[in-house]
C-alpha cells in the first residue's frame, strides 16, 4: 500500500504529529513567521543575559504561552492548576458517571524510588546508595517525594510524612473516584505531614568513566550521593519546579565512557527545533518531549526529549541522572521493539520555551500504547492483535534482559507506538542492570534492594519495601532484595491482561488491598486444582469461566500465560524465557517482524561547535567511534528502510560534495540574515550564527549564547579529534517516508474516542484506596480525565486527541513517592 494510503488510515490528529509526514515540515514552514515574530516578542520581554534568565526561570514560566490543552508551555502549572479545575468539571462524574472517559482505567502511577540500602551485589550502585531519585508530577499534582531512606535511614519518617502528603494531594486533586474513595479512605499515611528530605549530592567524575565504573566502582564519583536535598523530588509538579542549568552547560562527553564519546553535543549544530521548541508532543515528569528536524533534510524530524533540572536538584545530580539514562537507552536501541535513543545533547533555551539543559535525541514515535487502549474501540478488536502488541513487548523485554538490564516499569504508557506499526519500549529512567558486571550480561545475576516502580504493575515482592507498606508489615531481612526481571515479567502480566481488560484487578500487590487479596486467594486456588500448572515445561490450562475476568483473555491458553505471569511466587513465575518457550506465544502471530527493517534514519551529524573554535566544522567522515559501531546495522544495510518498498539509492556524500552543500547553505543563511536578527540577543560578542540556517537562529534565546551560539557552545569541546562521523554523511539521500500501512495502526486509526461501553463499568479508584473498594475487577480511575480541565473536551473530541495526548502525560504514572534509584548500576 502506498505511503497516503496508509497515513489515510491515521486519524488526522494522529497523523499530525506523526514524525516522517510532510505536514510536519510544511507546517514548520508555514509557522517561519510566526514563530520569527514570537521570538523577536519574547526577546523584548525576556531581556537578556543568562543569570537573569536563570534567576527569573519561574517568571519564565508563568508566561509561556499555553498549547491547545493549556498546558504544553506550562505542564507544570497544568498540574498544579488541573485538579482544582477538575474537581469542578468531574465533581458530577464521580464514578457512575456515564461518560467512558471518567471511567476509563488510568495511567499507573510510577514510585520511582528505591529504598534499601545495599545490594547482595557489592555494587554500590544496585545498593541504598544506588539511588536515581526520580519525580512523580504526573499522577501526583504538585509534589513527589524521593526515596531519602535510600541515602538516609534516619530521612524515613520525614520521607514517608512527606510520601503521606503527596499522597493525600493526589487522591483529592486527581482521581475521578475521589468523593466516594475519599470517604472510605483509612490509609494512615494519607494525612501525614509533609516533610522535607535531604538528598546527598553527587561528585561528578571530570574524566569519562567507563559503564564499570559508572556501575561498580565505589569510589566512582559520577554515583556517590552526597550532601543535597532531595526537594527536587518534590516540588517538580510547581510550575516553579523547573530551574535553569548554570552557564556553562557541561559536555556530554565529560560523562560519557569513551566508547560513547559524540562527535557532536550540541543539538544546534546539526537540528532545529520544529515550532522553535514551543510544541511539546509529550510531558513526562521529569522531561519534555518536543520534535526537531535535521538541518540537512527537513523532513527527518526526531523527538528530543528534555530533562528538567528539578528544583532544589544539583545539576552535578542532575547531569548524572541524565547519563545514566541514556546510557542503557542507547545500549538497549538496537532492537525493533525499542525506541531509538541516538545522542545526548545540549540544547539551548528557548524564548518562551524551554530552558537550556540536556536532552535525548531519539526516534519519533506516534503515541503510546495506554493511548491506544482507551480509544473506543480498542475492546473491539481481534485478540490476535492485541497479543501480536503483546508479543513485540516482550520481545523488547527480552532483549533488555539479554543485556543484563531489567526495565522496572514496564506498563502501557511505556510503550510507544510507530507510525510503521512498531511497538517500542521506551522511560528507562528507573531501569537497572540486574547483572553483576555490566558489561558481561552473563556475568551472575544480582538481586536489588529497594522499592520502585508503577502500581499495579508492581510485584508483591517489591510492593512490600514501599516505605508506606513496612510501616504495615515490617520485611523480613530475607525479603528485602527481589530479582528486576521478575518485576519485568510480572509487569508483562499486568499489561497483557490490561490489554484485554480496559481495568486493574487490583490497586497494588499488597495484602493490604483486598481485590488483590482476592486474587492471591484465586491464584492460590487454582494452583491448587491444577497441580502441575506451575510445573516447569508442564502447560496445563488457565482458568477459563472459573474467574469473569481472566476468561476475557480468550484461552485457556492465554490466562495460564497471563497467570504464570503474575505469579505473586517469584520463585515460580514466569521469566522471559519460560514465557517465549511457552507454547502459546509460538502460536501468536506477528504483525511486525523482528528482523524487519524500520523505516527510520539515523540523525545525521556532521558539525560540530568547540571552545576553540565557535564556528561549526565539518565532522569527520572517517574512523571509528560508538556510533559507528553502535549503528552500524542501521547503516550498514538500508539506513532509509523503505519497508519492502523499493529502497532509494543511497549515495555517499563526498566531502567536497558536503563542502558544496555547505557553501549553499551558508549562502542561503545568509540571505536571510537581514532578516530580524532576533536570536542571540545576549550574546556578549554580538555574534549571529554565520552557519545556521534561519529557523535556527530564530530559535535560540539570547541568554543562551553560550550554548547555542557557535561562540557561546564553545564552553567545552572535548569533541575528539578523531571523532567520526558514523554513517550520518552517508546518509544523506532523501528519507523515505513511506511506511507500509501495517494491520495494526489500520486497525488502531479505525478507533475513536468515547464509545467504549467496557469502560462505563467498574472504574472507581485509586490504589490508595484498593483497600477499600470491592472485589471482581477492581478498576482504577483515569487520571488525567480527573485532572486537567481540558481533558473532558479533549477527550470527546477525536480532533484534539493529540493535545490530548500532551495533557495526559503530566498526569499519568506517577506517584508520591517518586524517588528513582538515581544511580542504580547504569
Ligand atoms: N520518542 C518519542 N516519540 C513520541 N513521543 C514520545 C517519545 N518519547 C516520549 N514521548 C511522549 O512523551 C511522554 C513522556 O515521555 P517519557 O515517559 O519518556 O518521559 P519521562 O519524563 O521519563 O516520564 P516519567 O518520568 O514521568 O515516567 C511519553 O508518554 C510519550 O507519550
């Protein structure tokens, strides 16, 4: 089928954001204008000079123009804003209301924290100290506090008072349920005061470590918390959470091991932003996410996501947290069922926009997989298909964990969804290695201390070291480590039935939740009946009518997957392999092939910006590096991957060939350099950007010039000299932007919003609250219809789904307690 036959296939505002088409480009064209005007205001107002900008970052803020959900220039103030505006608009709703889209089941709430202290492991970093605190704005409203136990026993109870609050806040501000779970609600930690923890800051290796030492050594600085506060955990959800980077921005490279060194660090050098930064596609709580397009061919657009400098975070933290990240996102790329993450780079503020700070550059996907799965007609569609997305989740799970590296928080929001059809897993924020050495995935597996994650996606056996659940039962010494695959697979397990039923079984996998009380007494039950179900190699079958829900699934087959899965042993469930060696998932039908190539192209660099020398220079094109290697099988076979269609003839670029083209653009530029000249402005040596191309130079903010300007980038160029350039000037024929329209995104293009009638029933709650709801399916309530405003409207209306979208991600998956291992063995 052709490329328009299959972009007909997307809703329109689906296919609006969807990254290769030319609306895209054209509508980056068509907003030259008005964006040039935008910042030429901006600049006015904003004045220059990068202290005042950092000293009035949340002034900032509050005058960021609003996207068509409100809350794209703000997220949070969106947040901070959402739940009083929906307590108005949903008050009425409460939970039987008729309106699908207060009851649909919501996003998971992410508890990005681990709290133990120590490893069976003597990797510091798997252990208390191995800590990547991570917010929880999104469920949560304004605050999230991070795992301070982790760093500090004696921090527990101002932790957990502050965990109380947050918690407190989130049940009244968020959920659609609240009026009728509130009433009900007896969680003593609800009403907690808050509390301040105190957070150790981190020393900052000044020499690129290696990922060993980046994950084992105890004396690696890059992962030893010191001295900090741990505020930023909790205050990201204000608007005013958000600070600004001190100038100089460090070098990626300074942190990278070696292997990964960058030929290029500066976004600017090599992409634009589309709609000058302002547009965000998505919000996650410690991020941005945004499109930006390749200066060297328009239409290549990718996302970048941004990370936040929290407030009250240190940027040295700050600056680890996002290495950390990035280093397992690019380790795990190579795989169809992973998004690809291609650099970390620096990227400048943005009038109006975002602020300067680092961001990834990756693969631009269409939405996520939660999204899919509250459209109205999801419920309708063929089981195949479901488990066809099941499968292509697993299998990028089971690649991680070929890796060594164990997810831990796999649910549907971490799923993106291409507009070839792929399923990607992608936030590997909270993810860790579960191997003793990083770089030998074979090396003994090792357990880890410590609660995260998103409930109910949360096995029990992490479940009971939530801080708020050992205050209810105490953990022995022996629980206090789990396996991270196991989380995985259980995870898997709450996804797959999540595909099918559009509810939780179960707030969160503790006693202390009845409906999964309920479940542990079936499970139990059932195992009991059927002997040899948990026999290993041994496939009896599922429960069939004997449970309403799980004979949704539509086998026996499937729900004894399902049920393996969600083994609350960990010592018997399911692990990867078990699942993929379980005849069932042999039987399942693949709607996107491992092996099949994507239709994706590497982001290409070929200038980079130094101290030494402001002006971009050509990168190059010879040698080896990280990301010669790294890609190599994107470049080294069909970089375009026009997906069975013929694939265009790709030429090399010459030097003098890029030399040329450099010499037209530079030309071109300059044409339209007597344009107003309004980037820049604070740059101290009053200098444009001689090679950047209009769109660009209109996008960087004065008080940026030392980072987006040739002069003000070159802060720090530890750009080696041998620095290659991968495959990037290889890759510079024309993208191919044909997708072969794939069943399933022809399928999904087929839902629309709001009719489901799966989703009337049985949506209440707030895992808070499980304790005190009742039996059968125990639905969970959808968070961002509760909160934003907006969502009401957006909801009921197909056209607005992506700005939707946009509103969606502040609120779902994540909770009070927010704390991310921050250094855990990356
Ligand atoms: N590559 C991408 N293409 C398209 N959309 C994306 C991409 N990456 C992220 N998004 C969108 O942005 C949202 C936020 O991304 P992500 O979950 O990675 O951010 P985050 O800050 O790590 O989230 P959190 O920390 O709250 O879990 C996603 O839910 C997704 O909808």
């Amino acid at each position: 089928m052709t490329q328009s036959g299959f972009k007909s296939m997307i809703p329109e505002d689906i296919r609006s954001s969807t990254p290769s088409s030319d609306r895209v480009a054209q509508d980056m064209l068509h907003k030259r204008d008005k964006i040039q005007e935008r910042v030429a205001t901006s600049s006015e107002v904003e004045g220059s000079g990068s202290h005042a900008n950092a000293a009035s970052g949340s002034g900032r803020s509050s005058k960021r123009p609003s996207g068509p959900d409100g809350s794209v220039g703000n997220g949070a103030a969106a947040r901070a804003a959402g739940p009083a505006a929906s307590s108005k608009q949903e008050k009425p709703v409460e939970t039987h209301s008729k309106n699908p889209l207060k009851k649909i089941f919501g996003r998971s709430k992410s508890h990005h924290v681990d709290q133990g202290k120590g490893l069976v492991s003597s990797n510091p970093f798997l252990s208390g100290n191995d800590i990547r605190p991570r917010m929880s704005p999104k469920l949560e409203g304004k605050h999230r506090s991070r795992g301070a136990s982790l760093l500090h026993k004696d921090k527990d109870k101002e932790k957990e008072r502050e965990m109380g609050a947050t918690t407190n806040m989130h049940v009244i501000k968020s959920s659609s349920a609240i009026p009728s779970l509130a009433s009900h609600n007896t969680n003593p930690f609800l009403n907690s005061a808050n509390g301040k923890i105190p957070l150790e800051s981190l020393n900052i290796p000044h020499r690129p470590p290696t990922v060993s030492q980046l994950y084992h050594s105890p004396s690696s600085a890059s992962a030893t918390p010191s001295s900090t506060s741990l505020g930023f955990y909790q205050t990201e959800g204000d608007s005013k959470g958000e600070n600004v980077l001190p100038l100089p921005l460090k070098n990626p490279n300074d942190f990278l091991p070696e292997s990964m060194q960058q030929p290029s660090v500066m976004l600017t050098d090599n992409f634009a932003f589309v709609d000058s930064g302002r547009k965000t596609i998505g919000e996650g709580g410690s991020s941005q996410v945004m499109t930006v397009y390749s200066l060297y061919r328009r239409k290549q657009v990718y996302a970048l996501k941004r990370f936040k400098l929290f407030k009250d975070e240190t940027p040295d933290h700050f600056y680890h947290r996002c290495v950390t990240e990035f280093i397992i996102a690019n380790k795990v790329s190579n795989h169809v069922n992973i998004v690809k993450t291609y650099y970390l780079m620096k990227t400048p503020s943005i009038s109006n926009g975002p602020k300067r700070s680092w961001a990834f550059l990756m693969q631009q996907c269409v939405q996520d997989m939660f999204h899919y799965t509250v459209l109205s007609g999801w419920a309708s569609k063929p089981l195949d298909e479901k488990w066809c997305c099941f499968k292509q989740i697993a299998r990028g799970i089971r690649h991680m964990h070929s890796l060594g590296i164990a997810h831990r928080d796999i649910k549907l929001e971490n799923v993106l969804v291409t507009d070839y059809g792929a399923l990607k897993l992608t936030d590997f924020g909270i993810s860790t290695y579960g191997v003793e050495d990083p770089e030998d995935p074979t090396s003994k597996r090792i357990k880890i201390k410590g609660y995260c994650g998103s409930p109910p996606h949360v096995p029990p056996e992490v479940m009971i070291l939530s801080e708020k659940k050992k205050k209810i039962i105490p953990v022995p010494k022996d629980k206090e480590e789990y396996d991270p695959f196991l989380m995985d697979t259980w995870a898997l397990g709450v996804l797959m039935f999540n595909l099918v039923c559009p509810f939780a079984l179960f707030g969160e996998a503790h006693k202390d939740d009845s409906k999964y009380r309920h479940y542990v007494a079936f499970h139990e039950q059932f195992c009991k009946h059927s002997p040899h179900f948990k026999k290993p190699g041994v496939y009896r079958s599922g429960p069939g009518a004997e449970h309403p829900d799980f004979s949704k699934l539509g086998s026996v087959e499937a729900s004894r997957v399902c049920l393996r899965l969600m083994d609350p042993d960990p010592s018997t469930r399911y692990t990867i392999e078990d699942l993929f060696n379980d005849p069932w998932m042999a039987k399942i039908e693949m709607c996107f092939d491992e092996d099949e190539e994507e239709p994706i192209k590497v982001p290409e660099l070929r200038k980079a910006t130094s101290d030494d020398d402001p002006i971009p220079h050509d990168i190059p094109s010879t040698g080896s590096s990280f990301n010669d290697e790294h890609w190599s099988g994107t470049h080294s076979t069909n970089p375009f991957l026009d997906f069975g269609l013929k694939s265009p003839k790709i030429k090399s670029k010459s030097m003098l060939f890029i030399a040329e083209e450099e010499a037209n653009r530079r030309s071109a530029s300059s044409s339209v350099q007597g344009s107003p000249k309004v980037a820049f402005t604070g740059d101290p040596l009053g200098t444009t950007l001689p090679t950047l191309d209009e769109e660009k130079t209109k996008d960087v903010d004065d008080d940026e010039k030392g980072i987006s300007s040739p002069k003000a980038v070159s802060q720090e160029n530890p750009i080696p000299v041998s620095a290659t350039e991968p495959g990037h000037i290889l890759n510079s024929s024309p993208s191919v932007e044909s997708t072969q329209p794939k069943e399933l995104l022809k399928k999904m293009s087929t839902l629309s919003l709001n009719s489901n009638p799966a989703y009337d029933s049985n949506i209440t709650n707030d895992s808070n609250n499980t304790s005190k709801s009742e039996p059968s399916s125990a639905p969970i309530s959808r968070s961002s219809s509760v909160v934003s405003k907006n969502s009401v409207t957006a909801q009921s209306n197909p056209a607005t789904l992506v700005a939707r979208k946009r509103k969606k991600h502040i609120f779902h998956h994540h909770s009070e307690c927010g704390g991310k291992p921050m250094f855990s063995l990356k």
